[in-house]
C-alpha cells in the first residue's frame, strides 16, 4: 500500500486496541488518532499515546474507508524473553 509523504500530511491514522481471548469474547480497550501533519518520519522515536473512549463514528464526504490492519502482538514478561538481556529490563 502507497502513499505519498504529501498524502500522508493531510491523513489521520485511527488505532483502536482490543482483547481478544480465548473463548471469542473481544473487549474494546481504547483508541486514538495520530495526525501525519507534524509527523517526523525520518526519526524514529518512542511514544506513549493515552487510549479514549470509542468515538462517535461519522462519514465525511472527503474521507472513504480504505479498509483496515490488525496487528497481533504477544506479551512476553522479560524474565522469559531470551533475545533480552535482563541488564537492560527497564
């Protein structure tokens, strides 16, 4: 998927976070919306972003839904991760 820098200025990036366990019970956790505007994309940096409520949703004649991701992650407590060093545990 392509998008232009210049694209990517005028473009908002909804993340919302979900539990999903075992038995098919999926619980919202949060989302929030990160602008392209200010966004410096030649440094990587760490960044902690609060999670709100779900937001009304609404359809704006400019926007169009593109589709979405899901990314899966897995936590895995560091005293078990081997690729770690404990050292550098914060």
């Amino acid at each position: 998927y392509v998008v232009s820098h210049s694209q990517l200025e005028t473009r908002t990036l909804q993340v919302s976070v979900w539990h999903h366990d075992r038995f098919g019970h999926n619980n919202f956790l949060g989302e929030t919306e990160l602008t392209f505007d200010s966004w410096e994309f030649d440094t990587q940096i760490e960044e902690w972003f609060a999670l709100q409520p779900r937001a009304e949703s609404y359809v704006d004649s400019v926007m169009h839904y593109k589709g979405e991701l899901t990314v899966v992650l897995k936590y895995i407590p560091a005293e078990r991760n081997v690729s770690l060093p404990l050292d550098q545990v914060q």
